[in-house]
C-alpha cells in the first residue's frame, strides 16, 4: 500500500517536472500585458521612426523575419553575429544581402524595452511584432499575433543551406522546400506575395536578362520586352556595381498590394521563381485569383505568416531572453 502510494505521489511529481503546464509553454496575445505593459507601444513607436526615415525597413524586416522561422523556427537565431568560434547564420551565403535596416529596427526596439522592462522580451518576439507592425505600416493587413517565443540558443551557417528557396530553383523544389515546413502551395503562393514590397540585387535575376539562350545576348521572352529592356538598362554595371538592385514590384514597389500577382500576369515578375508561378498549373488559378481579388490574398496571407511566426517556436526552457539580440548569453555556448 505505502509502496503504491510512494509510486502514484512520485508519478505525480514526475508529471509535474517533466511536463510543465500548457499555459506556460502556450503563447499568448497578452504575453507582457503584466510584465511589460508598454511593448506594443514601444514597438510601434520605433517602428514608425524607422520606418519613415528608412521606407526600405518593411522589407527588410519581412524577409529578416521569414528567414528566422526558416531555420531553427522563429527563434531570432537569425540575428546572431558571428564569432571567432561560430560562423552564424547571418552570414550565410544566402543570408549575407538581408539589409542592415530589419537588424537595427530590432536593436533599437530592444534598447528602449530594455530601459524599460530588462530582460523581459525576446528578440525572436520583437522580431515578430515588428514584422507585423511594418507589413500594416505600408498599407498591408494587420494581424493578432501571439507572444512568448524564447530566443534560441544554437545559430549555424551551415543550418541555412538547403532550407531557403533561391531563385534559380525549379517550382518542384520550391514547392518541397514549403512543404518540409508544411507550408502547402496555396500558403507558398499567398507568402511569396511579400515580393510586393522590396528590392533584388540583379545578380538574382541576371542570367534573365543577359545571354539567356547562351548563343545571342538576349533575355528571357517571359519578360515583357520594355520591362526586361529597363532592367538591362538598370543592371549594365551590376558586376561592378553588386549593389544595383531593382524593385520587385516595378508598379507599386513600396505598397503591400496585390500588384505583385497583376504583375505576374503581365510579364513584369521580377525572379524566375516569381514568374515560374505564373506559368505552372499548380500555382497559376492562386496567382489569377490573388491578382483579382486583393482582399482573399490578404486573408490567404494572414493566415500564412501566422502559421509562419510559430514554426517551431522556443518557449519554457528551450530558450532564453536575450540581453542583446546579437549574443547568446551565456557567451560560450
Ligand atoms: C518562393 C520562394 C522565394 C524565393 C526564391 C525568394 C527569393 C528572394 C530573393 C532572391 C530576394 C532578393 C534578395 C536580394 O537580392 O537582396 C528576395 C527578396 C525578398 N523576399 Fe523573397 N523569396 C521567396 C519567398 C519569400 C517569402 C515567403 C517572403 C516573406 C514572407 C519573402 C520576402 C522577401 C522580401 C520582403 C524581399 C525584399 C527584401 C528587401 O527589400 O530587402 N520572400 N526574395
């Protein structure tokens, strides 16, 4: 009897330790509502200083943002600077063009929170409110999100290869990359929309505009003829010159609209894998449906980008909360 006892109160004990209980590992609207009253105020205002001194920051933070949840989930592990020790994955191949303006709307949110709350808010939740902040800030949808994320504790290089589309991929491996994150078509082509806002350097699209067919300089007859001409135009010094960049939407560039999809339709996508979802059956009915009708594509979006922003999320001990985004804490991990 005593031995049962014994077993059940150290079951029960075990359960207790082991599991720890749904609400702390849940996350939550009013996250800091208690701990950090004024983090969505904050947030806000820095994101709209920056914002309207840089208007490249919305972008920025956007691709910032889906590139943290692509590798290691939404963890800011992204925003971790290499060192002597630890090539992250910052400095990644793919990861070397995200512009300095998505890192520095973060450290600057996470000075003022730290003036007033220190230690209570995640750079990976920073990241996230920031994101989502900017995406209305340029005319797109505003959207509920959850908080808690822990920042992580493990950032690698060799981590983002093999998880990050390019440009030069065919659909088929787009498309697999998407679903190994479970992302279905539907939420690939409703996410990809973001290319309504910022730039490329023309070495992503390069070999469409120059010696396409390798036997004559010509570009890719996908392009509408004006548009391809202008960006040849735009892009002659691009090997001198790698940072000429061009708009990926040639029409509203700084709008989140659907003039992403329109363009599409109209020979004016930017990257090859932009045009390739105008031609191929699998991914064409959402392009026409998302250029006809702005409203299901921002429906189709929200509800993208918020399965997106808890991929894999951090929380209880599986992170930490950073004193600075750009270091672990504990230094030598
Ligand atoms: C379908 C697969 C995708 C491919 C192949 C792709 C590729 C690229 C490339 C090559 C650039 C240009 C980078 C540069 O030259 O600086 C870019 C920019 C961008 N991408 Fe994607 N992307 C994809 C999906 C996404 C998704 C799902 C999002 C967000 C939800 C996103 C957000 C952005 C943003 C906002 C920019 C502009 C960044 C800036 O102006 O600084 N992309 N993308």
């Amino acid at each position: 009897m005593a031995f049962h006892f014994h077993l059940i109160l150290s079951l029960s004990l075990l359960t207790l330790v082991v599991f720890p209980s749904k609400t702390q590992s849940r996350l939550t609207q009013n996250y800091y509502q208690k701990t950090c009253p004024d983090f969505e105020k904050i947030v806000q205002q820095v994101v709209t200083d920056k914002q309207l001194a840089s208007p490249t920051t919305a972008a920025a933070a956007l691709r910032l943002f889906f590139h943290d949840c692509m590798v290691e989930g939404c963890d800011a592990s992204v925003l971790i600077a290499s060192n002597a020790f630890n090539k992250a994955e910052r400095d990644s191949d793919i990861n070397l063009s995200l512009p300095g303006d998505g890192f520095e709307v973060v450290t600057r949110i996470k000075t003022a929170l730290e003036l007033q709350c220190p230690g209570i808010v995640s750079c990976a939740d920073i990241l996230a409110a920031a994101t989502r902040n900017l995406i209305s800030m340029v005319g797109g949808p505003y959207y509920p999100v959850r908080f808690g994320r822990k920042d992580g504790f493990v950032s690698k290089a060799e981590a983002v290869d093999g998880n990050l589309a390019r440009s030069n991929m065919s659909l088929s491996q787009i498309i697999n990359l998407f679903a190994a994150r479970k992302l279905n078509i539907k939420e690939m082509v409703a996410l990809t929309g973001a290319h309504t806002i910022g730039f490329s350097h023309c070495k992503e699209f390069s070999n469409r505009i120059f010696n396409f067919s390798k036997t004559s300089d010509d570009y890719d007859p996908s392009y509408n003829p004006k548009y391809a001409e202008g960006l040849r135009r735009l892009c002659a010094n691009y090997t001198k010159d790698p940072q000429m960049s061009a708009y990926n939407d040639v029409i509203t560039p700084g709008k989140f609209d659907n003039m992403y999809f329109k363009n599409l339709q109209k020979g004016l996508g930017l990257l090859a894998s932009d045009q390739a979802m105008a031609v191929d059956g699998r991914t064409r009915p959402l392009i026409d449906l998302y250029a006809a009708n702005q409203t299901i594509w921002f429906q189709d979006f929200v509800h993208a980008i918020q399965k997106v922003s808890v991929h894999n999320v951090k929380t209880g001990r599986k992170g930490e909360v950073r004193r600075r985004c750009d270091a672990f804490n504990n230094l030598k991990t």
